[in-house]
C-alpha cells in the first residue's frame, strides 16, 4: 500500500470487525469505446493496456484473475416496471459481497468482479435500474435511489443471502452503498468505498456550474457550457437532461456527446484530447448513461441535503474503509474526509496521484484491491 499511496500515506487494512455486456445491438455495440459516460466512468481497450502496463511497470497489485459466473439471471423488480440482471461468480462458500457501480447508469464490468479474491468472496453485480443489461435499457421511469436500495434488498433475498459480508462500491456507487446500508444496517457488515460523492447542491454544482472543476479546465467547460443556448447556460443540469430525454436524436445526439468530453476531461488526472475527441464523435455509441446521470443530478439524487452525512450514526457500528484519489475532479477528497470523521470505524486512504477513475490510476486501483482484500 504504500507504494500505491505514496510516502507517509495511513494504511489500507480495514478496521477490526466488533457474459460480457450485451445491450440491444448486440457484438457491434460490446466494441464500442465507452460502455457511457457516468461519473463513473469507463476506458477504452486500447487505453486499458497501457494503464496495465504502466502499473506493472510501478510493482503496482493489479486486479485479481478472471472469472466466468456461476449464475446469471434476470431479476423482475417489487413494482414490476423493470428486469435486473445480474451475476454471482467467485467462491460459493465465500464471503458474499455485493459490488454496486457507478454512473448513475454505466452498468457492471467483468473487471469489477476482479477487484475481489475469488477464493474468498462469492462476488455478486448486477446492473441497477435501465444501466447495463437490466431491462428496459436506458429508462429512467420508477428509477430512483430509494428503489435501487429496494433492488438491493431484493436480490439479497433472491440469492439466499443472509447478510452482506462486503457492500462495494465506487463513485455513485458508494453513494447507493451508503443509502442501502442506512436503510439496512443489520444486513451489511463491511462496507468497501471509493472515489465517494455524496450527493449535495454544493458537490454537483462543482461539477456543473462555475466556480468549480471548470476553472481547472477553463477550455473544457466554456465548450461544455456553448453546446447551450445563453439563456440555459445558468442552469446547465436541467438544460441537459432536457435534450437527453428528447427523442430527436438531433437534440439529444449532440448534447450526450458535449456532456460525455467534459466528464472524461475531469475524469483523469490527465485528460487525453484526441481520445476525448474520438469518443465523443460517435456518441450514438455512448449508451445512456449520460440520461441517467442527468435524471439523478437534476433530483439531487433522491436524496435530502446532506442525508447520508446526517444519518451516519445508523451505521456507525459497521468498519468502513475509505479510499479516494487525491487528485479527484469530479468528486473532490473533502467529500471522503468529511464521510471518514462521520463514521467512527472507518479508514481512510488517499491515493497519490489519483483522478477519480479506477480504470485511468492504476495507484488508486491498487489501493482499491488492498482494501477489498483486507475484508476477506
């Protein structure tokens, strides 16, 4: 860990304990260059490799050995309205621990299984409501945080699952580990967080609005604010998540594709343009997870100002280790220091140079492993 983190950097160890994607279009679209543009985030293949050989360049852990699932299957949810999938891979007897992604709306991975030992864990993902291949795809209609936390709950049961051993969880996905685990303290004994946000008019307007990542990227953001017209540059969140709904892909198209550059601008430490570029001009390509994203950030995620900060005493019993890239412009690392002295048996663990995306730092990817395997 401390090559990962840097010189001085606290430890990992947690606290003592009192079928590849297939969205509709079939092969064509599992090559498309980004599964969508959440806060997440995803790579490219080509880009991937090289950020592997760069962390075995740098001794850095790299992600565990690929697994095929046990099971895979197509959970129907409480209120009928949508189809999850999901899969359990790993070890049968293991550890079960549920890893939720990020986005909102970019669905799972199989390199998210490969975070976790399989030995040690049987390692259950599913994609949450109109993200990845839970049907229908890209709607956003009964799509809210308290039914996603609903759907957790629910595969729990489905799946035999007396209590989560480990609730992972990255970018929104803490955000919905934090908001299950507050609802259901009693079925989640370890939670495993990363590049955290927690939803507030104060983080989403970084985000969006002036004042915040857009003066580290000056160019970016006025291009991202001149795809609007002048009078809705002042509210830029809903502007976008009105042409993202519409079904004129003449409105929506070009909107997915000036949202999705500046997000993969702020996502690394180091943006690269002309892969920006390349990305963003196929935005039929793109998925929906911009629509998603914008259907949270205009709701404030579901959430109360502050809500998951205020009801951290719910879980307060729970060890919590905390990871965050101390370079994050999406989600700045006050957000993880704010969470860590809320919550009385958490860690914390800043990664050094470190954006917000596991997949584009390979020292925070390997922080991340350490901490998962520190629950095992």
């Amino acid at each position: 860990a401390g090559s990962a983190l840097g010189a001085g950097a606290p430890p990992v160890a947690p606290p003592a304990a009192p079928p590849p994607r297939n969205r509709r279009g079939g092969e064509r679209r599992r090559q498309k260059l980004v599964t969508c543009v959440g806060l997440f985030g995803s790579f490219g293949n080509s880009r991937a490799s090289l950020l592997c050989e760069e962390a075995r360049s740098q001794n850095l852990r790299d992600l565990h050995p690929a697994t095929e699932p046990l099971e895979t299957g197509f959970l129907k949810t409480a209120d009928g309205k949508h189809e999850l999938y999901y899969e359990v891979s790993g070890n049968p007897a293991g550890k079960p621990a549920i890893f939720l992604h990020g986005g909102p709306g970019d669905g799972c991975s199989p390199k998210h299984k490969r975070l976790f030992d399989p030995n040690a864990y049987r390692i259950i993902t599913f994609d949450q409501r109109g993200a990845g291949k839970s049907r229908p795809c890209g709607s956003i209609d009964d799509n809210t945080t308290a039914h996603l936390v609903e759907d957790i709950e629910l595969l729990r049961r489905h799946l035999n699952v007396d209590s989560w051993g480990l609730v992972a969880g990255g970018s929104w996905g803490s955000t919905l580990a934090l908001a299950y685990a507050q609802a259901h303290p009693a079925m989640v004994r370890g939670l495993a967080l990363y590049s955290v946000f927690l939803p507030s008019r104060r983080s989403i307007d970084w985000l969006y609005l002036p004042g915040g990542a857009g003066d580290f990227y000056p160019e970016a953001y006025e291009k991202f604010l001149s795809h609007l017209p002048v009078a809705e540059r002042a509210s830029p969140v809903e502007a976008y998540y009105t042409r993202l709904r519409s079904s004129d892909s003449a409105l929506c198209l070009p909107a997915r594709a000036a949202l999705g550059s500046w997000v993969l601008t702020c996502l690394a430490l180091t943006p690269d343009p002309e892969w920006i570029a390349m990305v963003c001009s196929k935005p039929e390509e793109m998925g929906d997870g911009s629509l998603i994203e914008m259907h949270y950030m205009a709701n404030k995620a579901f959430l109360d100002e502050g809500q998951l900060l205020r009801d951290c005493d719910r879980i307060g019993h729970i060890p919590c280790a905390i990871v965050h890239g101390q370079n994050d412009m999406i989600c700045p690392p006050i957000g993880a220091w704010l969470l860590h002295k809320a919550l009385p048996l958490s860690t914390l663990a800043f990664a050094a140079e470190s954006g917000h995306s596991s997949g584009s730092a390979p020292k925070l990817r390997a922080v991340i492993v350490e901490m998962i395997d520190g629950f095992r």
